[in-house]
C-alpha cells in the first residue's frame, strides 16, 4: 500500500512518499516514517486523515493498533495522512517522577536542617508535634503519588510535551517549599490538638479513598491498554464523576485544617482551580459520548468534581 | 434602544480618553518645565498630582475590558497596569527618599509621550469614528520602539535603587508569629518583581512587535 505524507500546510512530507505491506498496522507506519526521518519518533508524530479545506469537523487521528486498511481508500489501495510534530516529549511517569520528587526532598530539607539561618533566625528552634506529623503527612502523600505513577496509573497518551517538565516542576517544587518554609518555621503557630487530629484524620482518610479512587479507574481500562473512555462507577463515582480530584482536594484541606498556612491554603485554592477545569472537560467529554443514541448507555446524572457546588 | 447605548458608550469613552490626556499633556509639561527650570530632582515634585491622578485612573480600564465595553482583553491590561500602579504608588508616593533619581525624569516622560498618543488615538476614535491618519497611527506603533525600553529600564533602575530604602523602612511588611503563619516581606516581594522583568520585558517587546507587523501589514493590503 502506498502511503502519503503530508504536512498540516499540504506540502509533501517524504518524498515520494511510503511504501508499506496491505497488513501493515498505524505502528508500522509510525516505524517507517522514524526509520526515514530519524528525527520523529513515533510518540512525537500525530498523525491524522485529511479533512476537507474549510471544514470545521477534528480530523481523525489514527490509532496505532489499527491496521492501515481501516483507514485507507479501499479500491485504490493507497492512504493519504497528515503528519503533525508534537515537539519532543517525554513520558508521563518520567515527569511525574520528578515533579514529585522535588516536593518530597525539599519539605523535609527545611525540617531536617538549620536552614532559617540563612533567613536571618537564630539556630535555636522548639518543634511542634503538629510540624513532625506534618513531614510524615506530606511524605506519604508524594511518596503515594510516586508509587502510584509507577504501579497504578493507566495513561491514555504514553508522553507529554517535554516543555511540560519546566511548567509542571516549577509548580510543584515552588509550592511545595512555600509551604514548607512556613510549617517549619522557627516562629510557627500551632493550631489546636483537636483541630490538629481532626485535619490530619480526614486528609488520611482522603488520602486512602483516592487511592481506592485511583485503583478503580485503572480498572476501567484493559490491561494491554485499548484505553478508551468508560463510565465510572463504584465507590464515589456513582455520585461524582471525578472523585479521584474530589479526594485530593478535601485530603489538601485536612492538611490545612491541620497545619493552618496562608501558603498552604493559596495552594489549595491554584489546585482545585486547575483541577476543576480538568473535571469540567472530563465530564464534558464523558456526557457528549454516552449520549445515549444508537445503544449506548446514558451518562447519569452526577455531580462534576465537588458536591454540593459543581 | 442599542443605538442610544452605543451612542451612551461613545461619549463616556471619549470623555473618559480625553480627560485622561489632558492628566498625561500636564505631566509631560511640568516635567520639561521643572527639568529645564530646576534640574530633575524636582521633577516629580511638579508632576506628582497629575500623575498621581492619571495613572490611577487607569484601573477604570480594567473594568472596562471586564464589562465588555471595550475589547481588550484584561489578562493584558491587567499586568500593564499592575506594573505602573505599583511604580507610582508602591515605590515613587511610598518612599520619597527615590523621588530626586533622575529615573524619575526618564520614566515620567517615557510613560507621558506613549499616553498621550494612546489616550488621543482612542479618545479620537471613540469621538469621530475613524482611525487617524496613517502617520499618527504608525507613531503609535512605532515610538514603542524606543520607549518601552527607555521606560522599563527607568521602572526597573528605579526599584533597584528603591531597595535600601524598602528594607530600612519596613513598610507594608506583615511579620511572624501569627495565628495564620502568614509573612509578608515588601523587601523580597520587591525583588521578585524585578525577577518577573526579565523574562516579562521581552516578552510584552515581543508581542509589541508582533501587534506592530500585524497594524502595519493590515494598513498595507487597505
């Protein structure tokens, strides 16, 4: 089968184009064109069918486990694809990995050590339960968040623009010693005992129901990764759609309600804010597929990301 | 009834543009006057209320871009007006000690000429209707080219020679213990706005430019 590549602008992308086996699959053809280019490889090429100039339809981006005849023109046995360079990428348990790591090195590091020094305090320090709890507290959440990169998480793109590692470690690791900096600090003010068990209690119990959270939805996917979108369902998904971002938030909280930081509560609020836009999609996304025409089922009605609000 | 309100939104804005240019005429000519009468330590001296009162005034723009009375959008207003808000009050009414610099007199002129044809090229769009001439046009996009420097450059050296005085003075700094663990260091927060210069400046040059070619080319095809 003779394959065309094109760029988004028209202009042919290999010349000549290329030629590949009737069986061959997308992957096969996403090999050939990094074996010519040396350049792409497969995870930065998105590949697409063409879509009629002026039309306002999202091209169809092909499927690498498909075969090539799923999308070729039948008769003629020849396929035209429009090749797009997403840039370099990097894989998604790469950048979590290290947008973690900072926070879980760096909010110890002003626990541990005599850094105030440098701030203009004195060494001398008195530590508040509330302080150490809370080191243990945030190590184990990103420390959870680790492991679940690496043995939970189902990804339905493998890679992310690797621009994304400045954006996303800067968020992170800035954040992370914002608040480090004052719950450690030498002139911390401690909260009440019961408000203290309170917080770090309910974040705990968030903190293991978004895991619960987190086991469900890689559940919903097929092991050799086939992806695709299903309904959620089961634990607090039957009554909201993104509970695993419902959990984080309110496990954040108890960290606050605990710990009692201006820096801690901004942070908060720039998380729930970013992850309500990524629930208001998701839910968007689910409600328009399960639409329930020609067989498929209805998305029921479920609060998007926090009950009683949204 | 939409024409009596496109009519309504005509004259405030032409008023509003208007009034504000004769706030930035005055600033622009007290600062020559007072330069060439008593040397650029008195310069802001002679210029602090009409400053004061115009770039103030500014913050109504970002309430217009919020109702929907003018087009631009307020995630660029926004900063722009930040910047110069914090200059005029955060660092040139905060701390006299910085008034006599003769940064005063380049930024204050800076900022006067670039209003003063930003102001009257709204203000005459909004009172007659069209564009003015090419030539008045393209002086609004090309006198940026030398003055966004000139005036960053002034707005920068001035919070850089600013710092003694911040941190001497201790104002507008909110310190621990406290029952919220909450701390705020004007010093520092002075010096992180000179951080966000850096990768801001060409940033905003750049976009300038960009809006620039695009009038420009525009006016070519017309």
């Amino acid at each position: 089968m003779k394959v065309t590549l094109v760029s988004r602008s028209g202009r042919e992308f290999i010349n000549g184009g290329l030629e590949l086996p009737d069986s061959a699959t997308v992957a096969d053809l996403q090999e050939a064109i990094y074996k010519r280019t040396k350049k792409f490889y497969p995870s930065r090429q998105r590949l697409t069918l063409p879509v009629p100039p002026g039309s306002k339809e999202r091209p169809v981006v092909l499927n690498y486990k498909k075969s090539l005849k799923d999308y070729s023109d039948e008769k003629q046995n020849k396929l035209t694809v429009v090749f797009k360079d997403l840039g370099p990428q990097v894989s998604y348990s790469t950048l979590f990995f290290f947008e973690y790591l900072g926070p879980l090195i760096l909010y110890p590091i002003f626990y541990y050590f005599p850094v105030y020094k440098f701030f203009g305090y004195g060494e001398d320090r008195v530590i508040h339960p509330v302080q150490t709890y809370a080191v243990y507290y945030w190590c184990f959440h990103y420390l959870k968040r680790i492991t679940e990169t690496f043995f939970v998480h189902r990804f339905s793109h493998a890679t992310s623009p690797f621009s994304n590692v400045f954006r996303n470690c800067a968020y992170y690791w800035l954040f992370g010693s914002y608040i480090a900096y004052y719950v450690n600090h030498p002139l911390y003010t401690p909260v009440g005992d019961l408000q203290m068990k309170i917080g770090f209690g309910f974040g705990l119990v968030c903190q293991l129901s978004n895991l619960y959270c987190h086991i469900i939805l890689k559940n919903l996917r097929n092991p050799d990764g086939s992806g695709g979108y299903q309904i959620p369902h089961g634990f607090l998904f039957n009554i909201v759609t993104c509970a695993n971002y419902t959990t984080e938030i309110y496990q954040w909280l108890g960290f606050n309600i605990a710990t009692q930081t201006v820096a801690g509560y901004v942070f908060l609020v720039v998380a729930t804010s970013i992850m309500t836009n990524w629930a208001l999609a998701k839910h968007r996304r689910l409600k328009k597929l399960f639409d329930g025409n020609e067989g498929r089922p209805k998305y029921p009605r479920r609060w998007v990301i926090l009950p009683p609000f949204l | 009834m939409a024409s009596a309100l496109t009519v309504l939104r005509r004259l405030y804005l032409s008023i509003y543009n208007w009034l504000v240019f004769i706030g930035w005429f005055q600033v622009l000519f007290l600062a020559l006057k007072a330069l060439k009468e008593s040397g650029h330590e008195h310069v802001y001296n002679a210029v602090e209320k009409p400053l004061l009162l115009a770039q103030s005034a500014a913050v109504m723009e970002i309430l217009h871009g919020l109702i929907g009375l003018v087009r631009s959008p307020v995630s660029s207003t926004l900063p722009q007006i930040g910047s110069r808000l914090y200059l005029t009050w955060g660092i040139l009414w905060s701390f006299p000690e910085i008034r006599t610099h003769i940064l005063v007199t380049s930024l204050v002129i800076s900022w006067a000429i670039t209003e003063i044809i930003r102001y009257s090229f709204f203000g005459m769009k909004e009172a007659f209707g069209f564009a003015p001439s090419w030539h008045l046009w393209l002086s609004r996009y090309s006198t940026f080219l030398v003055l966004y420097p000139t005036g960053i450059s002034s707005e920068v050296g001035l919070i850089y020679f600013a710092l003694p005085y911040i941190k001497a003075s201790e104002k507008y700094c909110f310190r621990m213990p406290n029952k919220w663990n909450f701390s705020f260091d004007y010093f520092y927060a002075a010096i992180l706005a000179l951080g966000i210069y850096v990768p801001g400046s060409p940033h905003l040059y750049h976009y300038m430019l960009g809006q620039r070619k695009r009038a420009l080319s525009k006016s070519k095809k017309e």
